[in-house]
C-alpha cells in the first residue's frame, strides 16, 4: 500500500533521457536531445519555445506517433509507473484514444471530412465503452458539444468538418478529447489556426474546462501570456532540450535561463507603441550538428569557453525549479 501511496504522490508522467532522432538527406536529425521532464498530477504544463524546439515532437513521443523515417526512440517515458516506450505496438494502441487524448494544432486536417461530427464523436465513445448504445451515445456526444460552447448542438452533430468554422471545428476537437476522459491531455498550439477573437473564445474555453477536468494536461504554445493565464508549471525549450522548467509565475517572474529571458525580452506588450522590435540573435541550431555543447551558446551573450565544450545538465534552482546553464548562479 505505502508503494501505491507513493508513486500517486509523485508526477503522472515522468520523461528521463528521451532521445528521437530521424534520417534525412544530410544526415540523422537529432530532434530531442536527452529530454528531462515530469508532468504533475492535475496539473496544466505549458511548453514554449521557438519553432524547431521539440514541442510537438515531444508530444508525438507521449502518443508514439512518429513519422516514418525516425530511426531512434530512446530514454524513459513513464506514465503511472509504466514505460510507454516499452510497450508493443498493440499494448500502446491501447492507451490512445483512453489514457491519452490529444487537441491537434489544424482541426481541418485531424478530422476526418467524409464523416459527421456525431460519427467523430460516437466513435471515440464506443473506443471507450464498447458497449455504449447509439442513443446513448448521441446523448452524450450532444451534452459534449454543449459543454464547449457549440449552439444547436442537434444540428451541429449532422454537419461535416467542411460545413463548421474553424473556431467549431476546434470546439470539435476539444469535446471529442473530454469525451476519452483522460488521465493525460495533450493540446498542441490548438489556437494557432484561429483569429484573435475566436482564440480568446477557446482560451476562455480553457480556463472554464480546467475547473472540470481532473487530468494532467500539457499545452503547447508559443504566446507567453497564454501560458501564464492557463498553466500551473512551465516547461521552456530548445533546440531539442529542456533549459528551464518550474512553476510558471516563478519562471516568468525570474527567469533563470539565458533563453527564457531572451523570449520574455521578445514578447510585444499591449502599450508598446512603435520601437523597435526585439529578437533573438543568430539561429536555431542545426539538429545535424553533433550534441557537444550547450545548444543555447552562439546565440547566448552570457556564454564562455566552458559552455562551447560542455553540455549543462538541468539542475535544481531552488524550490520546483531546473535550469540547464552552468553560470545561471551568475546571471540570475
């Protein structure tokens, strides 16, 4: 019983060591290098960085969704004391749809546009109870898409995905990942494809749902601010490596990374009139090149020798906070 107690106390998700990395023609891409991560129990983790980071190939990791020229999955990714990467195909099969929903960036394309919406939704009902009658089933797919905002939800269910705006669609999306039940929810940037106004709808969306879902959820996004408005923990990277993470009122309040105080620097304030505009210097490294160093180091104006010739683990910063920086002391 103790060892029950004490693994429901720890995180639901822990990530050690994870490695992906893909075949393409100039060479293997090393996409995550050694990713170390936990995701709290009911807990919503942001994740940010630039494009290229890794976010969304963490994600796929999560699913083991993987494009069809990766040629190495590697570390930990242990969901509730079991290492997802060591299941067999058909045993992970078993987990989507179930224990793990995902929210996909463009729902035009998660959707299928030859089926209705009561069909999406009927579908992922009966994936996790088999024996769901149909008219239960269209209860509940109703009373879904009631609970995320859809008007005439009757009629909405005999649409196709073509027939629905984008900010439905995504509504959609969300309603069907709430009808799993998950333990994990994974929502990658689901607000890009949507104009600034329905985006605030879906983020208000967010922040409604959050007071009724129980699950751990992680929310990827490159917007800083909407991080801060829906997220309890903050996980920064780059460049294929986590190089911050802790509670997301800490970090943004003192960053302690390099990189995470060059994105703060970035953001556009609504009472910024005119300037000019701040950015990062140099690029994104090349996920060909070699891990030998911090990935951070040609862009970073704090960097020494040391940190061309060293690769920084992420350590303890005090409290729930890691940073991957070998001079973060210094620089804080």
């Amino acid at each position: 019983m103790s060892d029950v107690l004490a693994n429901l106390d720890g995180p639901l998700v822990r990530i050690r060591n994870l490695k992906l990395e893909a075949s393409t023609q100039r060479g293997t891409a090393h996409i995550l290098r050694g990713v170390d991560l936990d995701i709290g129990r009911g807990r919503i983790l942001g994740v940010v960085g630039e494009s290229g980071s890794g976010k969304s190939s963490l994600a796929s990791c999560l699913l083991r969704l993987l494009p069809g020229n990766i040629t190495h999955l590697g570390g930990q990714i242990e969901f509730d004391g079991t290492d997802l990467l060591k299941l067999s195909d058909a045993a992970m099969a078993g987990w989507r749809g179930k224990r793990i929903a995902m929210i996909f960036q463009d729902p035009m394309t998660a959707l299928n546009p030859l089926f209705t919406v009561a069909t999406h939704l009927v579908d992922v009902l009966r994936r996790r109870q088999p024996g769901i009658a149909r008219e239960d089933a269209l209860l509940r797919a109703r009373a879904a898409l009631d609970s995320v905002g859809i008007a005439d939800a009757e009629l909405r269910l005999k649409a196709y995905p073509h027939q629905l705006s984008g900010g439905m669609r995504q509504r959609v999306m969300i309603a069907m990942a709430l009808l799993v039940e998950p333990d994990l929810l994974l929502a990658d940037e689901p607000t890009t494809a949507l104009d600034a106004t329905v985006e605030a709808q879906i983020v208000d969306l967010f922040e409604s749902l959050r007071q009724k879902f129980s699950g751990s959820i992680v929310f990827i996004s490159h917007h800083l601010g909407l991080v801060a408005q829906l997220c309890d923990d903050l996980c920064v990277m780059y460049g294929g490596t986590v190089v911050e993470t802790g509670p997301v009122t800490e970090v943004l309040a003192h960053p302690r990374h390099p990189y995470t105080q060059a994105l703060l620097a970035c953001e556009i304030e609504a009472d910024d009139h005119g300037g000019r505009l701040v950015s990062i210097p140099g690029e994104v490294q090349d996920p060909v090149a070699p891990h030998v160093a911090c990935v951070f180091a040609p862009r970073c104006a704090y960097a020494v020798d040391a940190c061309r010739s060293t690769v920084p683990a992420l350590r303890d910063a005090g409290g729930a906070r890691r940073v991957a920086c070998i001079r973060f002391e210094e620089i804080a």
